[in-house]
C-alpha cells in the first residue's frame, strides 16, 4: 500500500483521516517518522500554518507530506479563537480550558447570536509542488457541553446540517461526513486519486 505522510500527532486526527483513507494509503503519523519536536505554527492563518508545517517536513526530513490547520470562528467574537484555537485558554491543547474561556465570553449572548464554523486548510506537498484543500461546517456554539465523543471544542458545537446534536454526541463516521476536516480531506482524496489511477 501506498504511504503517505500526515504531519501530525493527533491520535483523533490520525484516526480520523484513516477511517477516510486508511483502504488506499498507509498513513504515517510524526511519530511513525521519527518526528518528535514541535513544528512552529507562527503563521497569522491556517493555510499559512499548514503550509508552515509541510514546508518543514519537506525541509528536515524530505518526505512529501500533508498537514492540516483547523480553527473556530465564533462569530460575536469577531471570528476568535481562529488561528488561536488550540491555546485559547492559555495553555496548548488544554481543550477544557479552550472550552471555559468561548463559554465565559459568550455567556451574555443569545443562542441566535452564536453562530460558529469549523475551518479546516489542508496542505499536500508532493514532489515540490504546494496544494491547498479547504473545508468548512457552519453551525453554533451551545451553552454547555454535550457529548462526550470527538475531541476539542466538539462538546460545544452544533454543527447546522445535523439533528441537533453536537459533534461530540455522533459517530467518528457521522462527524466526518460533515466535519471541516472530512470536507477538506475529500477534496484531498479526489485529488491523491486521480494520481493513482
Ligand atoms: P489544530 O488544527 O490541531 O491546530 O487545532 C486547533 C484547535 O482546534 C485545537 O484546540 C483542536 O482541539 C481544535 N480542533 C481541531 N479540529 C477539531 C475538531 O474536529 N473538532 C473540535 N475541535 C477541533
């Protein structure tokens, strides 16, 4: 089976994009690698970070790759926490403290008011040649947490599409179906396999 690269190591990304591909590559996380410092995501976007961290792969390892830069835009927060998404709450990663500081600053605002969407930037660097994949899912950010599937701000968010759920309360399968990320990897996938055949 073919490899491929996924500059990451998100075991909920990992698996994520697996589900979706996993029957055509075997996909390789950082780790799988030997990667294990941290990429610098400094970049004032998402495709700028994602870009940023395949560029650096490419660089130190010279593998071709593909990574991926989500964020959350609240939109009475004038599109926070954004490319800030993963250390909202002060501390990297820290998806409960992420979650406490979007519930405390929207706390006043009506749920019409809290409409939200995922975006996702995925970057495929392939024999020196850069394509960006893009994916989004509108929908709003509930009160409180429900669910307890998913990862990161999921808890928290009602995806429009859906039946009133949260990300966090569906399957890995239902999520991907409509997710930011399962819409940017489709358009990843159509891309790998018009190589392939
Ligand atoms: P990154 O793309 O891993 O840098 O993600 C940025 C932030 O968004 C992190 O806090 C993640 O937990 C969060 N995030 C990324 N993808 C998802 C998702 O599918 N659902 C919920 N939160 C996510």
């Amino acid at each position: 089976m073919k490899k491929i690269v996924f500059a990451t190591n998100n075991a909920h990304k990992l698996e994520e994009i697996r589900q979706i591909i996993g029957n055509m590559f075997e996909v390789l996380s950082l780790a799988d690698i030997g990667c294990h410092e941290d990429i610098p995501e400094t970049a004032p976007t998402i495709e700028g970070n994602a870009e940023m961290k395949a560029r650096y792969i490419k660089e130190h390892y010279g593998i071709d790759c593909f990574s991926d830069d989500t964020g959350l835009e609240i939109d009475a927060l004038d599109g926070r926490p954004g490319v800030h998404s993963a250390r909202y709450g002060g501390v990297a990663h820290d998806s409960e403290r992420n979650i406490d500081r979007v519930l405390s600053e929207l706390k006043d605002i009506p749920l019409e008011r809290r409409t939200a969407r995922f975006r996702t930037a995925i970057t495929l660097l392939q024999d020196n040649m850069l394509y960006t994949f893009d994916g989004k899912v509108e929908g709003r950010i509930l009160t409180e947490r429900h669910g307890t599937g998913g990862f990161g701000y999921d808890s928290i968010f009602q995806p429009i599409e859906g039946d009133g759920r949260t990300f966090a309360q569906m399957s890995g399968e239902e999520k991907n179906a409509i997710s930011h990320r399962g819409r940017a990897t489709a358009k990843l996938v159509a891309f790998l396999l018009t190589q392939h055949h």
